[in-house]
C-alpha cells in the first residue's frame, strides 16, 4: 500500500470509529440491532448512561443518518428509535467486534492466569 493509500485507509477507519466509538455510540447501535426502542428501553439496556448523555448521543447518530427516530401523533410522549437503512448495514459489524471483544476477553483471562501462576 502507498502512503497515500495508507493515509486513506487510517482516515477511513479513524472516521468510522468516530461514528461508533466512544462509550455510548456503540452500545446504542447494539442496542438496537434487529429491534425498535423507546428511549426508557435503551436507557435501561445502557445503565448507567444519563438521560442528558442519552439524548446527546441519540442526536448524533439521527443526525449522522445512522438511526431514525420515529414520533408518534397520536401520543405525545411516544417514540421509537431504530437503525436507518444505513445504520442497519453496521449490523454485522458490531456483532463481529462483539465476537471479536469475546475472544478477546478470553485471551486476556488466560494471560491473567498465566501472570498470577508465574508469580507462585
């Protein structure tokens, strides 16, 4: 690969971890895999996450066309969020980076043990 080519792919991946890195933005775009949720659901599933930094972060993500935000007219209060189309095509990807984290915690355990064996 080029350098110029390199620098593209680190942009590329850099901005996609922007999307959905940081605390909340990927476990929200989990949250919502295959499934509709009002904001009390998400809030639950996210615990402890604030209702502030909830509803920043869902603003974010509805304003990077990666969740659709759904408002009833006949209630008030109700409101549904999902992944856009878009959005949806991340799908795969978090459970990938979830199997992967899995595999990862495993490797990690194993380093544990391996460290406190060694230190008997």
């Amino acid at each position: 690969m080029r350098d110029k080519e390199k620098h593209i792919f680190h942009r590329d991946v850099q901005d996609a971890l922007e999307l959905i890195g940081g605390r909340w933005r990927g476990a929200i775009m989990a949250s919502l895999c295959g499934s509709h949720k009002r904001f009390s659901d998400l809030k639950a599933d996210l615990n402890p996450v604030t209702s502030r930094v909830l509803i920043r972060e869902l603003r974010y993500l509805e304003h990077n066309r990666l969740i659709v935000v759904e408002r009833s007219s006949l209630a008030a209060n109700s409101v549904l969020y999902s992944h856009s189309e878009h959005g949806s095509s991340c799908a795969p990807i978090i459970i990938q980076l979830r199997d992967w984290a899995v595999k990862h915690r495993i490797i990690m355990l194993d380093v544990i043990k391996e460290n406190s064996n060694s230190k008997t």
